[in-house]
C-alpha cells in the first residue's frame, strides 16, 4: 500500500473513514491556507480562514459540482476531527484545520 495520498498518510484516511476526495479537498483547504492569501478571524482563541464555495467550484470543478457536495465533504472532515467550521452571522464560512490531527496524518 502506497504511504500517502496528497500529504497525508492512507492508514489514518482509512482509520478515520476518509476518501480521497475527502483529502483532496484537506490538501487543497490546507495549500490555500499557507499561501498566506486567506482572510482569517480568531474565534475563541483559534484561527478560522474564510472559504468560499465559489473558489472552490472554480478552482475544483473536476471534483464538486454544486455547493451542497462542498458542504457534505466538509461536514465529514469536521466528524473526523480534521477541521471545524464556523458560520458567521453574515452566512460567511470559516474553517479552523486541526493540525494535530493532521500532524497524525
């Protein structure tokens, strides 16, 4: 079995339930996050980045097709532990990664 797949190690992607989609899309939250061009808030002493579903219908199109596939796929990273997310009261999305638990990964 091949160690990784985009960064992340495959063992704990299958121990969590995680498929490559689902890491895609962790690999993706992650590289925009280091870019250093995301908007970010704290909230609670954590760090939150401002997403937008239309950036990531853009930049992914292959991959997501509407909103609600974006939605489902996030919603299944935060069961995981991977990340949270954080709805504003302007319905701005924000996620905040778990970098322990990615340092698992």
């Amino acid at each position: 079995m091949r160690s990784t797949i985009f960064e992340f190690s495959q063992e704990m992607a299958l121990k969590k339930g995680l498929n490559p989609k689902d890491l895609l899309l962790l690999s993706y939250l992650f590289n925009w996050i280091q870019s250093g061009n995301m908007l970010f808030r704290w909230i609670n002493k954590v760090e939150y980045f401002k997403i937008t579903y239309n950036k990531i219908l853009k930049d992914l199109p292959i991959v997501f097709k509407n909103r609600l596939n974006i939605y489902r796929c996030l919603k299944k990273l935060e069961k995981s532990e991977v990340l949270k997310i954080y709805n504003d009261n302007q319905k701005r999305l924000y996620v905040a990664l778990n970098y322990n638990a990615l340092l698992a990964f």
